[in-house]
C-alpha cells in the first residue's frame, strides 16, 4: 500500500505561497510543513483501507471479434466508513474497454458496480493486468492505494465473417447429394434408392434382382459417401504474419477453414484442425460434427503467428499419423516461391499420392492493384515488381497441380468461397 497527494492538495499547497511570501522566515516555514504534513496524515489515515474493500468481477468469457459486450465490477464496502473511490482496471488496449478509470463513492456496508464495455480489436486472449484501488481522505488531499486481487480474461473469438456463405454453399450440397430437387445420376459411392432406366445411364448401375421382379429395367442411384475425414492443415509461420488490408493471412485462412467445416459438417463429414510452423501447436481432434465449429472457433482465437519457417517433413509426418488413406487433406498456406524452398513440393506430392489434396493460400490484392499502375517511372517499377511475384506465384500454383494438388489462390474477401466450392467439386466428381 501506497500514500499519495491528490490534486487537491497541489491547489491547497499554492494557496499557502502567500504566507510564506508575507513571513520568509524558517520557524513559519518549518511550523507550515508540519502542520501540513499532520493534516495530510490524518486525512489519509480517515481514509477506509482499500484493501479491505471486497471486489468481484461480472464479466463475459467470450466475444466475438469486433461485437460489444459489457461486464461489471461490484465493490463492496465491508467498513462503517463511506468510501470515496477511484478504480483503475489496467487492461491490455486491444481488449478495447470503454474506461480504464472511475470515480465512486461506496457507503458503508453496501455494494456499488462499475459498468464496463468491451470492443476487442485483436483476437486473442486479453487479461486485466492490475486493478488498483486508491481511498481518499474525507479532505480529499491524500489517497491509499492497494492491488486488488480480481483477474479479468477475456477471450475475443474469430468474427467468422464469411458464415454469409454457407446457406449457399448448402443448397449446393444438397443438390449434389440429391437432396434438393435437382437429382444428379452416377455421382458418389452410396446407394440412395431405385429407378426406371432411362438413355443415358451406366448399365452398370443396373440392379438386376429389382428389374425381375418389377419386370421393367430398374438403375441403382447413389449419392456421395458421407462420414469422410477431412483434415485442414493451417501454416502458423511467418508468412501468415503478413497483413492482407485489416487482418493478417492467418485471419484469412481461419476464415476459410471455418467455412469449410461448417459445409462439410452438413455433408456429414468429419473435420479435424492442426496448426504446425515447426512444431505442431493447436489440434482439434476427434470432436463430433455439432460441437467441431465451436471447438474449433474456440481453439484458434489464441493462436498467432510464429517468425519461424514451416517444417513440411515434420508437417507431413503429422498428416501421416492423423489422416487414414483417402481422407481430403486441406493444406493452408500461401503459394509462394519461398514456402516452395522449404519443402513443401515433395511433401504435397507424397501427400497428394494417398489423399485428395487441396492447398489454399490467400493472396495480396495489393499485387493486382500494383502490377496496374503505370502514371511513373516509380510505378512502372512496382507494377513490374508485382507482375513478377504474380507469375511467380503461376508456376508454383501450376508445379503443385502437376504433383496432383488442386490449388486455390483468392484474395482475401473471396478465399473462404473459393475454398468451399473446391470441396463441393470434389464431392460433384465422386471423389469424396
């Protein structure tokens, strides 16, 4: 605990100058000094002690990025003294509280709130770092302070901004499941039901038993294999550091993923999450299709990127152990020469032999916007500069297609979806 002058007491202090310019002599000044010290005392001795006052906190666990939630601080005042406060919850900025400090006044044996307001500007985990409590005096000229104990967490969660998507991306599904009123022939590995044959259909699909007993040719349909593994591998190294307009790539791939496995969570398809640079770090395994979304929002709000290289050989030892033969396997990582030079190419071709693969990067769309300027020699320059990166980026997109990967490169705004249709192309083609 801590004695401090308030502001009260500086303007109390200038007050006095007059009596020590009228009378400069040093027993005036010494009987001013200590009667200005036992005032000061007394009045800070008056004060009710803070540590003492009993504080809980009501506030929210989760919010979503961007949204306002509100929480509440209740001060009790357990003394027979009032208690004239001053409260200061020191959280980190980016946990966005409306007002760190307020001023109460606590009677005696009763309670009081302080009303408080979130806006998170960063995802992640954001913690109270100290709430400091000072008691004024009945003068006003000192204060005690004390830490109180009283930890404050608040997790702000992924916005999800593309889940806009999803209702359309379903309808879609259902149309190639069959579904929805368009019924599509030959697709999938599941029998769905019966029917009369018509120009066009596989004679495989013939079943013979129901043609001879209805005495007319009667086809199998089928529809696409549900309960499919779908693994999405998120590349938490440097290179998801780099900010695309607002966010970070990371942000972006977060969004894709979690478009992904709210669609494939409606097909009937398990999703698992793994977030690897060098070491693997955040997984979400194993968790049934109506809570994975939640785990998985959940699990990535505190994961932020790493200044370290990607280890794909480890990476892919990973994918090995979690993926069983024929699982999609969804790879989120910028397509770039120098994510290429770290060994990504073999481990996607020896991926791409035993599962489908999709690699999914986010683009910049700062290079669409430099490689059109030409207004001077500087923007010649650049728009050259961003025309190379582009092709750059073409030949590693077409030496992983050609190792058997299907590559998805969008800008941010239109990643998620991109995604997402590259899913239901493969379910459309009978390959998941």
């Amino acid at each position: 605990m801590r004695i401090s002058l308030t502001p009260r007491a500086a303007l109390a202090a200038l007050l006095a100058l007059p009596v020590i310019v009228l009378w400069p002599t040093w027993w005036v000044l010494l009987a001013l000094l200590a009667a200005w010290a036992l005032v000061v005392l007394a009045d800070a001795l008056a004060a009710p002690n803070p540590r003492s006052i009993r504080v809980r906190r009501d506030a929210p666990i989760q919010v979503r990025l961007g949204q306002e939630v509100s929480g509440r601080l209740l001060l009790t005042n357990p003394t027979h003294r009032h208690a004239s406060l001053e409260v200061r919850d020191a959280w980190n900025p980016t946990a966005g509280l409306a007002q760190q400090r307020s001023a109460l006044r606590v009677p005696a044996l009763e309670r009081r709130a302080i009303a408080q307001s979130f806006t998170p500007t960063r995802r992640g985990e954001h913690r109270s770092r100290v709430l400091l409590i000072a008691s004024r005096g009945p003068l006003g000229l000192a204060r005690r302070t004390a830490r109180a104990e009283a930890p404050g967490r608040l997790l702000a969660l992924h916005p999800f901004g593309s889940r806009r998507h999803l209702p359309s991306r379903v309808q879609r599904l259902r149309e190639i499941e069959g579904l929805a009123a368009i019924h599509q022939r030959g697709q999938g590995t599941e029998f769905d039901s019966l029917r009369d044959f018509v120009d066009g259909d596989d004679v495989r699909s013939i079943d013979w038993r129901a043609t001879a007993r209805r005495r007319s040719v009667v086809v199998r349909t089928w529809r696409p294999e549900r309960d499919r593994h779908v693994l999405i591998v998120v590349d938490t190294s440097r290179t998801s550091a780099g900010r695309l307009g607002e966010a970070t790539r990371l942000d972006s791939a977060f969004d894709a993923a979690l478009l992904l496995t709210a669609l494939a969570g409606q097909a009937g398809d398990r999703v698992d999450l793994l977030c690897i640079d060098r070491i693997p770090h955040v997984s979400v395994l194993g968790r049934s299709r109506t809570t994975v979304l939640n785990d998985m929002v959940t699990a990535t709000a505190t994961v932020h990127p790493a200044l370290v290289e990607t280890d794909w050989e480890r990476a892919a030892a990973t994918i090995s152990q979690r993926a069983r033969r024929g699982s999609l396997v969804v790879l989120l990582t910028p397509v770039e020469s120098s994510v290429v030079h770290t060994g990504l190419l073999p481990v996607a071709a020896r991926i791409a032999k035993d599962h489908p693969l999709v690699v999914a990067s986010v683009s910049d769309p700062a290079l669409e916007e430099l490689a059109a300027g030409r207004g001077d020699l500087e923007t010649v320059y650049r728009a050259a500069a961003a025309e190379q990166a582009r092709t750059e980026r073409g030949g590693v997109s077409r030496a992983l297609e050609r190792v058997g990967a299907h590559v998805v490169d969008a800008p941010p705004e239109r990643a998620p979806q991109s995604l997402a249709d590259a899913y239901l192309a493969l379910k459309a083609a009978g390959r998941l």
